[in-house]
C-alpha cells in the first residue's frame, strides 16, 4: 500500500480494457485492498471469531465493494 503499482493491478487492468472493447460497455474499476481487513473488523464485532471464516469474510468484502460502487455512482 505504498502507493505502486502491483502486478495484478496491471491485469486487471488489461482485463477491464479487453471487457469495454469486446462488449462495448462501460467498466469500472473498484480498489478493494482494503476490504477483507474491514470486512474481518464487522464480522468480528457481530459474531466473535465465530464470524471469521472464509465464507463470510468473502460475502461481507463483496457487500463492501458493491456499496462503495453504489455510492461513487451517485
């Protein structure tokens, strides 16, 4: 997070570029580094370490990521 440009930001990237040229839609790029770590946070204090596992982890980062969209679209 010091700001440089990671690998996979680069396919990504190339990825969202490929997606606008073959689908003719427009893409948006969304940063999610630090979800995981904030979705740990509130399952944590909701359910304890009970609340720790992958699943849920992923579901809560997703739900993250669609908000903040949601929000930067207004």
């Amino acid at each position: 997070m010091d700001g440089s440009t990671q690998k996979i930001t680069i396919y990504a990237k190339k990825f969202a570029q490929e997606l606008r040229k073959k689908f003719i839609i427009p893409v948006n790029m969304q940063d999610e580094r630090l979800t995981t770590i904030e979705a740990k946070s509130i399952l944590f204090n909701v359910q304890g370490y009970r609340g720790l596992k992958k699943k849920l982890i992923n579901s809560q980062s997703a739900a993250i990521i669609l908000n903040s969209w949601m929000q930067n679209m207004n």
